[in-house]
C-alpha cells in the first residue's frame, strides 16, 4: 500500500470542500477538484484503490468506452458487487480522483469491492504509473484527435502500457488487429482474453483499416463522394427485421484467436452471443448498433472476474458483507450475465433520451470518424429534427478536419434543422458538400437549443455533438427541464 503522509488525513476534506466550493460558484469542471488534490496529495488516488478487495478494472480505447464502463459497472453491481467508477465519462486521472473525493468517507474510506474505470489513452500510461489493474479492457484504436495522439500506431502504443501494467487479466478485442497484438505485451503471469465477431458481422463493425481501405475503393471507383456502404455499417432498416444480421460460425474462420465471447447477431434492441459454444439471446435497452458489440466487450471482462472469483480468497475479507457478496458474484451463471447486461441504460450523452415539455430530445457524441459514422448509420433520421453541435476545444480535439471522413448523404431527405458551436460555420460547409439542406446556423449553443427544441413541438429532436458541446447542450437542457445529474454540474 502506498506510503500515507502524515497530511493525509486532511486530504478527503479538503477535496469535499473545493468540489462543493466549485459546483456552488459554478467554477472549475468536474475534475477540478481532482487536480487540487493531485497537487497537495499525490499518492491519495493509489492509496484509496489499493485497499479494493477486487482492485481495479481499467477500460480504454478510442471508441464506447464511457459506455462499456458503464455497462461493466452496472453488471458487477447487478450480480452483486458494490462498485466505484467515474461516470461522468471525465477519463484523465484527476477525473477519477475527483470521483473519489465525492464517493470517499471523511476518514477516507472508499465502501466498494471493486473500482471500474475509464481512462483516456494517454491518461491511461499516468494512471498505470500510479496503480497496476487487476484487469485491462482495450477497445479498439481509431484515427481520434490527432493534435493530442498523433496517428494511430501512436494510440495503441500508449495502450501497450496498460498490456504490460495489468497483473490479472488483459480483454483485448480480437477483431482490431492493433489490439490484438498487444497481447505479446502482456507480462508472465496475466490472462489474455478475447471478445470478437462471428464472420457475417466483421463487415457491419470495421476496425480502423477496414473503413480506410473501403474509402479507398470508394474514391477510387467514383467521383462522387464515399457512398453509404463504404463504412460498411448497417442502416437502421437492414436492423429492423426478425432475422437481423447473424453470423453462420461459432468460430471466425478468418481469425485463430478464441474469443470468450462472440456477438454472432444484431438487431433492433436484441442481440446474440456465443459464450462457452451456447448462444445466448437478449434484448438490451442501449441505443445504436454499435453499442452491441461494446456489450460484448463487458460480457468478456465481467465473465473474467467471475471465474476469478471461483477461486478468490474470499476468507481474508475482514467484513463478512464483503465476504457474501463476493461469494454472490462467484456463484452467478451465465444466464445472469446476459441479464445484467440487458439492464443497461445508456451513459449520459450517449444515446441519452430528455424529455422537454413531452418532446425527446436525445444526445449522440460524436468525436472521431467511425464514431460519427456509426451514429448517423443506426439512427434512421425520418421523423425526426437533426441538429448538430461542434466544438473544437482540447477535450473534442482542436483538429476538425475529421469531419471530411464522415458521410452525410443519409441526411440529405431530411435536412439538418440547426447547426450550432464554435464551427458550426466549419459544419455547415461540411453538409453543403455533401447536398444537405441547413435550416440555421446559430454558434451560440444556448440560443441554438432554445430555437431548435421549440420548434415543432411533438417531433422528437436528435442532437450530435462533441464532447463539450454536449456538456453545454445537456447543461443549458437543465435549465429547460429536470435532467439527472451526471456529477458536472449545469
């Protein structure tokens, strides 16, 4: 356990009165608390998590990953464990510290079994420096914000050092083959385990070259702009059938690597997984495609803790509670795996649903290509009012060349109602080229959500948005009708 100063006691108080200090005057973000603390107590974050009877689980990658924690979070604590994690999706270090100051006693004591956390990829290699997880979740790795990462073999660099941190059990995704190849990271001594797709399936959910590659042929075949099919994504009608999408093979016959678990069908709020060679159905209360196969990401690390725990030293728990929960967690089947997971509600902003006098209004982030892909791709635009927010400040990527990758054809019959934030001007553009009707530009994203929910009261409203643009999108909804607190503040 990390050496404790003698100030230490102080620390936990001193936290919770610079974040009640911040969110009552309305200064410093989430993590603002956090970075106090970091500077009067560096060893605070390492010294709470190391007293976690089931240590840590570190989840991180370039897409799905405040979504996926939340879908660990929630089934560990479904099938009966008391869990910490950062909801907020604010993944650098002091984000999580700031978690901690608001779930942490006066005295320091942090009441969970287990910590499930989601870490930036570069805040990922500072807080491995810090704290070795028990276990690693590496999603994928895509072209994202390239003025902070750099290209792409740069990303899964910096998620080889949390391969090499984990002394448990390393998820790797089998499918990204960036990903996979950090398993020969994995130090002596840790698991390696795969999650990944059945063969019909890998065209529906590209990794990072396949989306290249088919642009490629795309450009290169037509002059027009990348058609739909070239991100290889499904539409909201290929979904919609009974049938779905179904992969034919238990094994992808393309990949040699076993995957505990294999998303082998998609469809409108169901899915289907291989695990232990039995098909597993379920309905999930997510929203988009996309978030499937980030089920089956959580599926494999939370069916990883639980093998663990078979064979956990539950006895050294000093409390008896943390004792029978454990032993609650071991016991659980698979069959309460695939229900934990159907339980699952959406992270704020990601496929969140606000009801504003009796309208829905739901927020989409988007942050990348692939991500913004996949989003206009499983939500059908038809009876709806699109409007999208772009902000270029550090946390979205100052580099918004991005949005030339995306295709935005499929809004051509609908139009986008409102575009707003500091390029909204950039966006516009963007959606000219591609022969997409704009109803207003208004940058001020407060006037521009004002304007854009009222109007035509009764139609459901979808806003994509990056990652601050939703802070602000979502707190300036806050004034407009009661929205949960995600732990930022409005």
């Amino acid at each position: 356990m990390p050496r404790k100063p003698w100030s230490a006691f102080a620390t936990p108080l001193i936290g919770k009165g610079v974040r009640l200090a911040a969110r009552v005057t309305h200064h410093g973000g989430s993590a603002f608390p956090g970075k106090v603390i970091e500077g009067i107590d560096p060893g605070f974050l390492a010294r709470t998590l190391s007293r976690l009877p089931y240590g840590v689980v570190l989840v991180s990658g370039t897409n799905g990953k405040t979504t996926t924690t939340r879908m660990v979070a929630s089934m560990f604590a479904q099938l009966g464990l008391k869990v910490f994690t950062n909801p907020t999706g604010s993944n650098f270090t002091r984000g999580v510290v700031s978690a901690l100051l608001q779930q942490v006693s006066i005295t320091g004591h942090l009441n969970a079994d287990i910590a499930v956390l989601e870490l930036d990829e570069a805040y990922a290699v500072h807080f491995v420096k810090q704290v070795r997880p028990r276990y690693a979740l590496l999603l994928n790795v895509m072209r994202d914000q390239l003025d902070r990462f750099g290209e792409i073999d740069n990303t899964a660099r910096l998620l080889g050092h949390v391969a090499e941190a984990t002394d448990g059990t390393v998820v790797l995704n089998r499918e990204d083959p960036r990903i996979a190849k950090l398993a020969s990271l994995v130090p002596d001594g840790t698991k390696v385990h795969y999650f990944g797709l059945s063969d019909d399936l890998r065209t529906f959910f590209p990794s990072d070259d396949d989306m290249h590659a088919a642009d490629m042929v795309s450009s290169g075949s037509s002059s027009s702009k990348s058609e739909s099919t070239s991100t290889g994504s499904p539409s909201q009608g290929e979904l919609s059938g009974e049938a779905g999408l179904r992969g034919s093979d238990a094994q992808s016959s393309h990949n040699p690597l076993p995957a505990d678990v294999t998303l082998t069908k998609v469809g409108d709020h169901t899915a289907e997984f291989l695990i232990d060679g039995t098909t597993q159905s379920t309905g999930v209360k997510l929203e988009g495609v996309y978030n499937l196969y980030n089920a089956a990401a959580a599926l494999a690390v939370v069916r990883a803790a639980m093998v663990d725990a078979t064979v956990m030293e539950s006895s050294k728990l000093a409390k008896p509670a943390a004792r029978r929960r454990i032993q609650k967690f071991a016991n659980a089947g698979t069959h309460d795996l695939i229900n934990a997971v159907a339980q699952v509600t959406p992270a704020f902003g990601r496929g969140e649903s606000i009801d504003v006098n009796g309208t829905s209004v739901e927020l989409l982030l988007v942050k990348n290509p692939m991500g913004f892909r996949m989003s206009l791709k499983s939500f059908d635009p038809a009876g709806h009012d699109t409007m999208i927010v772009i902000n270029d400040q550090y946390a979205d990527g100052r580099d918004m060349s991005w949005l030339w990758d995306v295709d935005f054809t499929g809004l051509r019959g609908t139009g986008v109602r409102m575009v707003s934030g500091v390029r909204a001007w950039d966006m516009a553009l963007r959606l000219e080229y591609d022969q997409v009707p704009v109803g207003k530009v208004e940058p001020d994203i407060d006037a521009a959500v004002d304007a854009f929910v009222k109007a035509n009261p009764g139609t459901p409203k979808r806003i994509y948005c990056t990652y601050t643009s939703m802070l602000k999108v979502r707190s300036h909804l806050g004034h407009l009708t009661k929205v949960s607190d995600a732990g930022v503040g409005r």
